[in-house]
C-alpha cells in the first residue's frame, strides 16, 4: 500500500475538506510510491494550491507518507493495521467488528487501498463508517477496473453511491475513477441508482476509484444498500 500521484493528487484536493479535523487513522502506514518526476509533478500541483513545498519535504528515511501528509495540512494519522510489523499504533483485523474503544473516534478515516484485500469487505467498510465521528470524512483510494489478482476484490461505484450515500447517508464529495496510465484524466462517476444496468463503465488497463464522503450529523435507520442495477428510480 502506498500514495502515489493519484492517491497524492486526490488527498490534494481534499486537503481544504480537512483542515479542521483534530483526529484521523489511515487502514495501514503509507508508503511513498513516487519517482522523482513524479513526485516533481505532485509538488507543482501543491505549489499551485498555494502549499510552499520542495520535493525534500516529502521524503523521510522510513519511506512513509507521515510528512507528505503533514505538508499538505493533514493532522497526524494514526494507522490501523492487523499487525503492528509497521508501527500501526492500533491493531485490528478489519474482518471483524469494531472494537468499541474505536468507534466514533476519528474526524478523518482514510482507506488507501486495504479494503480490497480484505476477505469480509463489507464488515470492512462497516468499520470505516464506525470510526468516523458525526460529520466526519472518509477517503478512499482503492482498486477499480483492470487490476485482476491484485487483491480479493474490485471496486465498483456501487460501494461509495448505494453504501456511503443512499444507505449511510452521506454527502459525496467526489466519485471519480483515474487509470494508473492517465493520472492527469479524472473521470467523474454519477450515481449509478436507476440507470440501465447500473450505468456500467468499460475501461482499459488497471484503473482506481476515488471517493470522498461526508458522514452526517444524524444517522439514518440502516438496510442493507441494494446494488444500483436492481433498484427501481421510484424506491430509492
């Protein structure tokens, strides 16, 4: 698991949404996954967002993220994993309910690519949704189209549209898939509710799927989210 420019670029632009959380856990510790003109292109990006950065500020020793993260205004993230071989400071094996010490604990909860591996997926993203305070935001940056055997699983829009907006009710900030070979290219994805088959999307090459969701102040009951092919446009 790593940031590379794709992930970089979207934490980028969400930057603004999290410059007042206190709190924040990332699903595992962050490898920076930049060569050097890359990283070059990530800095001019940040440059440009009027963050006064140099390719030296993002780089520490260990090859973590933790100071990338900070350049950009992000507050300290505690990172969950489900061994603590990296340093997570919190250890927990996402196919299992959240312990209670950890719900509703964090402004800020940031899947870089971990729930894909993860065999029960949905308790996963559960998870997620559970750590986050009221009102706080998850950003996700995970497998899409094209990336067979990368882990158990490939996500579809389905996941941030029918689970985190119309099952969990929250705001959707950005839904957007970006293929590894065309990071500049960034697809916005509508919500698939009622559209033929689910308002299907062929691509070439593997292909990442980026998502930023509000959590609401109040909860709404919950259901299990119905996949967007089989939901007809008058009952959502």
């Amino acid at each position: 698991m790593g940031i590379s420019l794709i992930p970089a670029a979207f934490l980028l632009r969400h930057a603004a949404h999290v410059k007042d959380a206190k709190s924040g856990v990332i699903l595992g510790r962050q490898k920076l996954h930049m060569k050097p003109g890359a990283l070059d292109r990530f800095v001019k990006l940040a440059q440009a967002s009027g963050y006064d950065v140099a390719p030296d500020d993002l780089r520490q020793e260990d090859g973590f993220t933790e100071r990338l993260l900070d350049a950009i205004g992000y507050p300290r993230l505690a990172a969950l994993d489900f061994t603590d071989a990296e340093g997570a400071e919190h250890v927990h094996d996402l196919n299992l309910p959240l312990p209670d010490a950890l719900k509703e604990r964090f402004d800020l909860v940031i899947d870089g690519g971990t729930t894909e591996h993860v065999f029960n997926i949905g308790q996963a993203i559960d998870n997620c949704y559970a750590m986050l305070k009221p009102g706080g935001l998850m950003l996700a940056y995970i497998a899409c189209d094209g990336w067979f055997g990368h882990g158990f699983f490939q996500t579809g829009p389905d996941v941030p549209w029918r689970y985190w907006h119309h099952t969990r009710g929250c705001e959707m900030l950005e839904v957007s898939v970006v293929g590894r070979r065309t990071p500049r290219k960034i697809v916005s994805i509508p919500d698939p509710t009622g559209r033929r088959r689910g308002g299907e999307m062929f691509f070439e090459g593997p292909q990442m799927l980026l998502y930023a969701a509000r959590k609401p102040l109040t909860a709404p009951p919950y259901a299990p989210p119905v996949q967007g092919h089989y939901v007809e446009v008058a009952h959502v």
